[in-house]
C-alpha cells in the first residue's frame, strides 16, 4: 500500500515544512480551548522583506483529530503533542514595489479533515496509479 504522506508530500508540498517556515516568525498570541485538547497560535514575521513573508500565519492544533499517517509537521505535532490540522497564511493588501502595484489581500489555507471513503478497494487503486506515473 502507497503511504499518503509520500504522495501529500511528493504531489501537493513539494518543500515547503511548516515546522521551518515558523522559524522566522514569532508567536503573538496562544489560545487553548475545549480543554485543552485544540490550540490556535498566531505568528508574524520576524523581518520585513518585500515578497517573502505572509504578514500572519494562523496554526491549529487538536488532539481530536483521527489517527492519519499524514502530518503537515511530525515535529510541531510532537513539541505541541497535537496534530497540526490547520495552517493559514494571512497576506495584507499592500502596494509592492517589485511589481509596481497593490496587490489585493489573499489567505492560503491548508486544512486535514476527515473523508468518509465508501469505496477503499477505487481509493486503493487510486493511490497505486499515483504511485506507478512518479
């Protein structure tokens, strides 16, 4: 059986690590709710660099997600002891002047949830052909 995190990782992130990504930004706030069993950090960048940092990244956490193999960050999930389920990336309208514009706000946003699957033999396959065309 083909391992998720190979084809997520191989297809869909390429390099990019969140765990890496948060070193250069800095935590302003930590929420912990439903007792402590989901946390919401929110970051910003520790420099100013034109075209190179979002102006805030929203992290979440819970302990309630299902067991996956999959992990946007196996070492952020072990140092928080909970499965990074959610990563957005706030940008700001803001005028650049690399392209001599402003640019309208946009958020990235990378989300685990959870998919009732009716058919495992066609998502089986599914993941074998993937894995034949690498």
């Amino acid at each position: 059986m083909v391992s998720v995190d190979s084809i997520m990782n191989n297809r869909v992130f390429g390099t990019l690590n969140f765990y890496d990504l948060l070193k250069d930004y800095h935590r302003i706030s930590a929420d912990s709710t439903n007792a402590g069993r989901k946390l919401t950090e929110i970051y910003i960048p520790n420099h100013e660099e034109e075209n190179k940092y979002c102006d805030t990244i929203l992290a979440s956490y819970t302990k309630e997600f299902p067991k996956v193999d999959f992990s946007f960050s196996k070492e952020l999930d072990s140092i928080r002891g909970k499965k990074l389920f959610l990563v957005e990336m706030l940008f700001a309208e803001k005028f650049y002047k690399t392209y001599n514009k402003v640019i309208p706000p946009r958020n990235y946003k990378f989300e685990l949830v959870e998919n009732v699957v009716n058919n495992e033999d066609l998502l089986e396959d599914f993941f074998a052909r993937v894995e034949t065309n690498k």
